[in-house]
C-alpha cells in the first residue's frame, strides 16, 4: 500500500519535471498541485486502512468517501486559488498518479 503511495508521489514529481519546461514555472506547480490533490487523500486512506481491523466493510467505505470527497475539495481549492493554473499540466499529472495502480498490479 505504502509503495503505492510512493509510486505515485514519483509519479508527480515527474510530470511536474516534465511539465516545468514545457509550461514554465506555473505548469510545473499546477501538476505538483494536481498530483498531490491525488496523493494526499491516498496516504490520508491508507494511513486509515493501516489502522482499522481486518474486515471492517463499513469502515472502508467510509474512508473511501471521505478520501474522494477530499480529492474533489482540494482540487477545487487549487482551481479557485492557484490563478495561474494550466489545466493541461495538472490534468496529466492527476491521469499520471490515477493509473500508477496499473503499474502497481503488473508488478504483482
């Protein structure tokens, strides 16, 4: 779970890497900014999971809606605060850290 989190925490750094040059300054921040939207709630869930009993369904759903609903919170305070937000930048990095699960399972 925790290399997960990882993984996807690299994934952000990269687009913002590669975003940086390609968009300046503004697009290297938009996609920290969008992939931590991601990330953040993520270890929040996992940290959660780390700390709930085996078998909990309830709990895990819970968690879940709170982990999304926190996602959709944080990206609309970056839309409504960072005012030089470049969508493409931060939507790449939020698709980068989105499909680190696929990398995930292949590995496994």
């Amino acid at each position: 779970m925790w290399r997960l989190i990882g993984l996807q925490v690299l994934a952000t750094v990269l687009v913002g890497a590669l975003a940086w040059p390609w968009a300046g300054v503004a697009g290297g921040v938009s996609a920290l900014l969008g992939g931590a939207a991601c990330v953040l709630p993520n270890a929040w869930f996992a940290w959660r999971l780390a700390l709930t009993r085996a078998g909990e369904a309830a709990s895990f759903f819970v968690g879940e809606l709170i982990k999304v609903l926190l996602t959709v919170a944080l990206l609309a305070l970056i839309v409504w605060g960072y005012e030089q937000l470049v969508w493409p930048a931060m939507i790449a990095a939020i698709i980068a850290v989105l499909k680190s699960y696929l990398i995930v399972l292949i590995w496994r």
